[in-house]
C-alpha cells in the first residue's frame, strides 16, 4: 500500500469533521440532559419548531433526522407522553399523521435553546470568520444534499402557520 494514502486530504477532511461532531455532540449531550432531553429528543423538537405550523408529516420526520420510520414512531410515542408532542391526523389522507410541538415543547426549547447558542458560539461558528462560515455552511449544504437527498422532505420556504398543508 501507498504510505502517501494516509496523508490523503480527503481522509484527512473526513476526520476532521468526525473529530468536530464528535467534540461538539458531548457538549450538546450534557447541555440537553440539563434539560430533560435526549439529542434525538431535541432534534425532533427544533426540526418541528422550525418547520409550518410547527408540523410535520411522521414521514418527512424520519426523512429529515437520523431516525427510521419506526424510529420516528418510537420517539413521538415518549414525547407525545411527556406533553412535548401531539399527533393530528391528516384530514385528507388516513394513513397520514403529523407530528406537531405542543406549548410545553416550545417552552422546553425556550429554556434550551440559550445554552444551545453558547455552545454554539463558543465552540463552532465562534471559531470562524463570517466568510469561511458562509463557505462552509455552503459546502455542508451540498453535501448533506448529495448524502442525505431527504433532509429538507416537507419544509417549505413559507412562513410557519397553524393551518395544515393542503396535501398530506
């Protein structure tokens, strides 16, 4: 084997941004267990918060986290039983149902989302000047797109309303 392939920029870029994850996700882990929440908990919740309506179809959920569908089901079911999520149905589709923030899950990410920011800041975009930043949130866009094509399944540009989408 080549001994240049370890010094190889694109291993070294893959493990940079394992290392950078890394680092960052056990920062995020204690901030949000301060909180009562697991990071798949508080990923769902701002996916939600972010999205119209503060909704989104159980599908397009699984699409947009790391989760299954049954994953998804699982992970609604607890937070649903904590008071931090509701289902709907989809009035025109049966099979269909949204996963949508009650106020008790907005008032927990009210209460999180201040340490989030610091640890943010502080360990993330902190580090980097407005440009790299804009760079690289341009360059992590493409490739989530390219690895992960479902990450924006069901997000609009449109405002956040309380009114359901017309298809489900």
């Amino acid at each position: 084997m080549n001994e240049n392939v370890f010094d190889d920029p694109r291993i070294t870029a893959v493990g940079l941004l394992v290392e950078a994850h890394a680092g960052l996700t056990a920062r995020f882990t204690a901030q949000y267990e301060e909180h009562g929440l697991s990071a798949v908990e508080f990923e769902v919740l701002m996916r939600l918060a972010r999205s119209p309506g503060n909704q989104l179809r159980m599908t397009d959920l699984a699409a947009q986290t790391s989760l299954s569908t049954s994953g998804v089901t699982r992970v609604v079911d607890r937070m649903e039983r904590d008071g931090l999520l509701r289902r709907r149905a989809c009035p025109s589709d049966r099979r269909s149902s949204y996963a949508v923030v009650t106020p008790a899950g907005m008032q927990r990410l009210d209460r999180t989302l201040p340490g989030h920011l610091r640890i943010i800041e502080q360990w993330f975009t902190g580090q980097l000047e407005p440009d790299t930043l804009a760079a690289m949130l341009d360059g992590l866009r493409r490739v989530r797109d390219a690895v992960h094509p479902g990450a924006t399944a069901g997000s609009t540009d449109q405002a956040p309303t309380d009114e359901p989408a017309a298809a489900c």
